[in-house]
C-alpha cells in the first residue's frame, strides 16, 4: 500500500522529537532520526531543509495544542479583574493528551534551559501573543506610573503560579498528597491565583484578612475597588 503523502514527514517528526528529547539537538543525529523513522537519508532534506530547521518544526509540533488554543475574547467592558482571571485559567488548561506527544514536555525543558533558535520562534509565534495580552491586562490593573521592569516582573510572577501546576503537578502531588492536590482543579486553582495577584496589586483584600476575599467577579472587583474599601465592605456584608 502507497504512503500517504505526509506520513514520511509525520514519521521524521515524531522520531526526530524522542531522540531530541533524549538527546538534545547537538548529540542528535540526522542518521540516527531517519532509521527511527524508517526514512531514507535524503528525507530530512526534502521535507524540512537541514536539522535546524527540522528542530524548529519539532519543537512547535510539541507546542501544537497550546499553539491550537485560541486566547480568550473579552467583550467590551468585561473588567480588569476578570479578564485576569480567564486569562490564569487559560494558562492553567493542559491540551489534551492527544494533542501533545509524549516526549513533548521533556523537549520544551531542554529548550527552556538552553534556548535555541527554535525557541525564539517559539516565542514570536505563542508567547508573545499571551504576553502582550497579560501586559495589556496588567496596564489596566496597575497605576501608570508603574516602572517596565516591575511590569515584567508581576507579569513572570504570574505566569510562573500558572507554570508550576502545569509543568509540576507529579511533585506538588508528592507534597501535598494525591487526594488534596487532586481537589485543586483549574477553576479552584484559577481562582487563587486570580486573588492571590490582585491581592499583592492591592486591588483585593489579603488573603487571610477577615472574611475570605471574594471572587475575581464579585461586585467590588468588578468595580475596581482597593482592597481597604472592598475589607469594608465585607464588614458592611454587602460583598458575597
């Protein structure tokens, strides 16, 4: 029976994606990829250019059910606060386990720890996208004097909250236990995080002040306002 057109192509990608993440791109071998794949020599050549560029397309494959993920759409007048919270629930999903291959994670760790090429497309293709997204939230939420760098900073602070539960979640099972870490799912997980960032901003009450703070859509929330009044309002029970 006749391949189909794209099945070399596929065959060197998921070859060349094992021995990548096995090996890294230096010890990696274009030989070592076709006999995996049961492909000839000249296959990467054809379909890809060179090993650079095979690389590249390796690593967005392993990205592919992120990258597939739209980013949220806020209606007009949607506030601050909530989009900050859609936005932590969308970094916090994990695609599908059909969408990613297996090796897919254990590649992305090498590239983030050595940054290539392909990282850099990386970075202009998906994540600068949801960077200039969160930035754009955050200039809402902060006040606009607020320097570059500690914008960069909150922004790193957040997404690294969102980063850890996806990326550790077999360790932070360890720690906590597989019955309590199992109850944090992505809505409770969004939730806290959501709170735990407005309430460093200022922009919620502490956590751990009397009457635990309220959701990212609750009324004062909603109206953007300091945590010292939103406390007030707690006294006052006019916050659900």
């Amino acid at each position: 029976m006749a391949e189909k057109p794209d099945d070399t192509r596929q065959r060197l990608l998921d070859a060349a994606g094992e021995i990548f993440a096995e090996k890294g791109f230096q010890a990696a071998t274009i030989r070592e990829i076709c006999a995996r794949a049961g492909a000839n020599l000249a296959g990467v050549n054809y379909h890809f250019g060179d090993k650079q560029r095979l690389y590249i397309e390796v690593v967005a494959y392993a990205h592919r059910g992120d990258a597939e993920r739209p980013l949220p759409e806020f209606t007009p007048g949607t506030p601050a606060q909530q989009k900050l919270r859609q936005f932590v629930e969308h970094m916090l999903q994990v695609p599908q386990e059909q969408q990613c291959p297996s090796w897919g994670r254990r590649l992305m760790m090498r590239e983030m720890a050595e940054p290539s090429a392909a990282c850099m497309a990386l970075v202009d293709s998906f994540v600068r996208p949801k960077a200039q997204m969160l930035g754009a939230i955050l200039s809402e939420l902060l006040p606009p004097d607020t320097p570059v760098p500690d914008r960069h900073l909150i922004a790193y602070s957040i997404v690294g909250q969102c980063l850890f539960h996806r990326l550790h979640r077999p360790l932070a099972t360890l720690v906590s236990g597989e019955e309590l870490y199992r109850s944090f799912d992505t809505a409770r997980l969004a939730d806290h995080i959501t709170r735990f960032t407005l309430a460093a901003l200022g922009r919620a009450c502490p956590l751990g002040s009397r009457g635990e703070s309220p959701p990212a859509s609750g009324p004062a929330l909603a109206q953007g306002l300091p945590w010292k009044e939103q406390l007030a309002s707690v006294g006052r029970g006019t916050l659900p």
